[in-house]
C-alpha cells in the first residue's frame, strides 16, 4: 500500500522523483524518503508524514543526482517514524524501496543479526538492504544478488534497489505486488503506479511475477524467474493531467462525486445496443460460457464488497442464478465449498487488492467453470490474471474513499446480470426495460447531485454527533453499508448499518436524541416496512434522515424527509448512493479532516 518510484536519467530525477510520489501519496502518507546517488555518496532524506515535507527538505539540502530511488509509506510494521521511513539502507552502500509484506522477517532478522548487520527500524524492509549487501559482499552482482535475496524471502514485494559502486543501474524485482518500467528518452523509471511517472512517459512495461530487471538511462533488462532475458509488452497509456488534477473543486473526492455521470456513461458506452445488451463484452467467448453458469461467487473487499452485495440481488432477480458472497480476506479461510459451473467474480478498483489476489490465486485450485474481473485498471494484475474481465473506464481515482469506482462497479454489475440473463435466454422484457433505465442512468445520477444544498443544511446536525445509523432494507441493506462505511472513513464518526428490520433485534437500545438515523425508502414494499421501523426510532427520540421515492410522505418529527428523483427500482440503489456520499463529504468538511487522505487509510491496499 506503500508508493515507489525509481528512476535513471541524463538529468536531474530529485525534483521528477519527488514530483512521481505526490501522484502517489494516495497509496500511503505515513511517512516519505529518497536516496540520491552522488558519485562518492548516497545522499538519503526522509520525513515522517506527507510528500510536502520531504520536499521541503530536498529544497534546503538541494541534493543533484542522476539515479535515484523513492517512496511513500502506509506503515505495516512498525509506527511512522523517520527510522521506519524508506529508502532503507545497509552499510551506507545499499539502499532498497520496498512495497508488500516479508512474511518470514523475523527468521531472516535473526540470520542476518547473527552475520553482523545492525536493524536501526522496526521494519520487514530493512532486510532486504542487508541481504543484497551479504550477497554483493560475496562478488555476485546486483542482479545476481538480488535472485539470491528472492531465494529467501517469503511474501509479496516490488523492490527497488541501487548500489553505491555502480551510479549507472539500480535494479528491481517483482513478486505478487505491483511494479511496471516507464521508458523516456535518455531516461528510464520504475514505479508501482503509472500515475506516478505519467508526465514523464506514456509508455509502459508491465512486470510479471518474478521478473527482475537492470535499468539505466540508455537501457533496460528484464529477467523472468530461471534468470532469463526476456521481453515484456510495451503499453502505451495516456493519462490526461486533468484527470489527475482537482481543477476547481476543493478535494479529489469533491471532483470525483461531481464525475459520476460521465463516468457511467463511459461504462455503458459500447456495450448495449437496441434494448439489450451487446454480446462478449466481457471479452471473447464470454456469452457462450454465461449460458453455462449455474452459480456465482464474489469475492471483494470494501466498497467492492458492497456492490457485489446488490449485485446478489440483480444475479437473482434478473438472471436467476444463486449467488455467494464472500469478504476476500476470509474466503479461503472457510474451505469454500464450489458448485458444479460455477463462476467466480473478483471486484477491486485497482485490480491490485492483494485480498482479492489471493483469493483469485487460491479459487485456480478450485473447479470453477472460469474467472471474471470488475475492475477500472486494465493493465493490473487482476486483469491479467482472470478468464473474463470488464473495466468499468472511471478515469483515475484520487480520492481514499471511493465513490465514482463504486457506481461504475454497479453499473458495469448490471451488465454483467443482463449478459447473463441474455445468454440464458432469460426475461427480455425485463432485459429491455432495464436497458432503458441505464441510458438514463447518467442524467438521474446528475439530477440526484443537485441534492447538495440539501446536504449542506443537514450536515452541522450530524457533524456535532459521535455515531450515526444507517438503514436499509433487501437491495439498499448494502448501500447502508457503503453510506456508514463512506461518514465513518473521512469524517471519523463511528458509523454502523443494519437492516431495518434488525433494529428491534438490538439496535434500538442505542437510540436516543444524539444518534442519527439515516434511512433509505424507495418506492416499493420495502417502503412500507420501513415505515413502520422508523416509527420505532421517532418514538424514542432519535433524529431521521430519510431519503424517499417522491410517492413516499411520512412524519419525520424534527428529522428530514428528502425526496429523491424518479427512476426504475433497478437503478434506486446507484442513484440513491449519491447524496449519502454528498452528505459524508459535506460532515467531514466541517469537521475539519483530512478529507482525500484520512487517517490509517490508503487507496490501493496491496498487502493482506
């Protein structure tokens, strides 16, 4: 979860490289750090907290180098602090950058105590430096040394490392954490993330499970693991600097919200014809096997988690097909039991969740009739890694706490149950109707945005509250979930969701004038029973905020009833996600945090 960047230039990289991890300090902000090479010396910074105060002291310091390597941190083992911040280092000649988690680091620790090497962190990197020295100490070269290192290391790393006798390579190394090769003119880059170094270049190599390469400014090797050259696919990506840009708004998220319209659309676009689903959009020969599937199961984490909980429900309802949900983080922790054809479904925005990874890598032991990815990066290892993907073209996702990835998810979802559904020769009336819903998806989603005043006056009352609760009922149980989960991750305020017919069964107990209640009621019979819950909590004096169906009139006492624009009940839970993402965006902002970049969180989580 951790930022790296690495380069080798005819030029200056300090200010490139510093430049590269504020692209990244999404990933992590605990902590930043960069080693220069300077001919005799390896000129080595860091600071604890964010990518600015580095900079600061690059500023003063005005170190010059051609070759360098940096990193910003989301702390695993050990606090942030100076001494755990990256680079890390051996003997003053060896420094590494290190993404993922060293599973054996204490065995290895012991080892290399025993053989002399002082830890100065709390870190499972640090190791890493003091192997490559051993290695290089006994004659092997870089690139030697480092296929000796990967020998012993247990885990998920990307490394990058540089050596103080050779000012000309540094060298890195990949194993189930994401690292690529940016190739410019004179120049060459490593990072984790292509946003890092996208002013730079917009042609990129992608590095596979145990590759290793040399990188210098004229040139680059890569190896695979039996130590051979080899050669990886040139990807050229080109990402707008307005799409990684805030523009006008005051947050990324801010940004992000206000995009979900146009995002949407790019995730329909070419995929639907007439009134119906168009075929293999989840890649070639994807429709003939849909008509085999008789099972699904999801596995995601997170926000993705709650869209394939409303996505079980679509499964259901529109394709007819019974559906498993499992938190990625455990599924291969239940011993999974797998029906006969069935298919597995992985969503992650990154398609780089080391969870959701694993999980993928456990279900190939498994006999599933094939894998398919909802995700919004092509070129990321779950794309690369699964039978069938769909990439929901969201655009870069700046902002921790997802929100456009999240409705694209759904929407990309929907066509997943249609395709379904249509290979099974299942419900075209239906199919066409809902067809209809989602070409007027983005302009409902635009009308619901102009909830925002609305979410404005509501805000202080729930800015000045230590909890909230949120419910829902049947589909909108998941998008309770996500609109508790979106307060409690930029505002801090302890947020929990429950089905609303659970409130009596426990929760009540908690309802007083100081919890909020935030409520969704569509049109529908859901409605009805949901009424007759939220009576139970105005009847003990909590507050309610309850987004409606236009048709929907009820007594809220001092609460809020906030009608909602008319749409088809299989789009209400995309839309009815809007203003629950607007009202979060709005409390934090009065609370005063740290709104992209919340405390603890990063966006891409890359170790287990």
């Amino acid at each position: 979860m951790c930022g790296i960047i690495a380069a080798a230039s005819t030029r200056n990289v300090g200010k490139l490289l510093v430049q590269g991890l504020h692209k990244m300090e999404y990933r992590g902000y605990d902590s930043a750090g960069i080693a220069l090479h300077q001919e005799n010396s390896i000129a080595h910074l860091r600071s604890v907290g964010k990518v600015q105060l580095l900079e600061e002291k690059m500023i003063e310091e005005k170190p010059k180098s051609k070759l360098g390597i940096a990193h910003t941190r989301w702390a695993t083992h050990g606090e942030p602090s100076e001494a755990n911040a990256h680079p890390h280092k051996s003997k003053e000649s060896v420094y590494i950058v290190h993404n993922g988690i060293i599973e054996n680091y204490v065995e290895l620790k012991e080892s290399l105590i025993a053989k002399g090497y002082d830890f100065t962190s709390q870190t499972d990197s640090e190791l890493i430096a003091h192997l490559l020295d051993f290695f290089i100490n006994k004659g092997n070269s870089m690139i030697e040394a480092m296929y000796l290192a990967k020998e012993k290391l247990d885990g998920a790393y990307a490394i990058a490392a540089i050596d103080l006798k050779d000012n000309s390579n540094l060298v890195v190394a990949r194993n189930k954490s994401p690292l690529l090769i940016g190739l410019g003119t004179d120049e060459m880059f490593a990072a984790s993330d292509p946003l890092a170094i996208a002013q730079l270049t917009n042609d990129f190599i992608f590095l596979e499970d145990g590759d290793v390469a040399s990188i210098s400014a004229e040139e680059y090797k890569i190896y695979d693991s039996s130590k051979a050259e080899v050669t990886r696919d040139v990807t050229h990506i080109d990402i707008s600097s307005q799409a990684t840009s805030k523009g006008d708004f005051r947050h990324f998220m801010e940004k992000e919200i206000y995009e979900q319209p146009e995002a949407v659309s790019s995730t329909i676009d070419g995929r639907i014809g007439g009134e119906d689903v168009l075929d293999n959009i989840f890649g070639l020969g994807s429709s003939d096997l849909f008509s085999k599937v008789e099972r699904i199961q999801i596995v995601a984490c997170g926000t993705s988690l709650h869209a394939g909980r409303v996505a079980a429900n679509w499964f259901s309802s529109i394709a007819e097909l019974p559906c498993q949900i499992d938190y990625a983080s455990e599924y291969r922790y239940r011993n999974p039991h797998v029906d006969k054809n069935s298919l597995l479904i992985t969503i992650s925005q990154s398609g780089e969740t080391a969870d959701t990874l694993a999980a993928l890598n456990y279900a190939r032991e498994k006999d599933y009739l094939a894998s398919l990815t909802i995700c919004n990066v092509p070129t990321s290892s779950l794309a690369r890694e699964s039978d069938f993907s769909l990439f929901t073209n969201a655009g870069p996702e700046i902002g921790v706490a997802s929100t456009k990835a999240f409705t694209t998810q759904l929407a990309g979802l929907m066509l997943l149950a249609l395709s379904l559904a249509k290979s099974r020769n299942l419900n075209p009336l239906l199919r066409g109707r809902i067809i209809k819903a989602l070409r007027l998806l983005p302009e409902t989603i635009a009308e619901a945005l102009l909830c925002k005043e609305k979410m404005i006056e509501i805000a202080p009352s729930i800015a000045n509250k230590d909890n909230a609760l949120f419910l829902g009922r049947g589909i909108f149980y998941p998008i309770a979930k996500e609109g508790a989960l979106k307060l409690k991750e930029i505002s801090y305020i302890h947020a929990e969701a429950y089905p609303a017919g659970e409130l009596k069964h426990g929760p009540l107990a908690l309802i007083d004038e100081n919890m909020p209640v935030i409520a969704l009621a569509p049109e529908s019979e859901i409605a009805e029973k949901l009424i007759s819950n939220l009576e139970e909590v105005k009847a003990r004096g909590g507050t309610l905020y309850v987004f409606a169906d236009p048709s929907v009139n009820m007594d809220v006492k001092a609460g809020h009833l906030i009608h909602m624009p008319k749409c088809d009940f299989f789009m209400t839970p995309i839309v009815y996600n809007i203003p629950l993402q607007i009202l979060s965006y709005e409390v934090a902002l009065l609370r005063g945090t740290d709104i992209d970049q919340p405390r603890n969180l990063a966006k891409s989580v890359t170790v287990e």
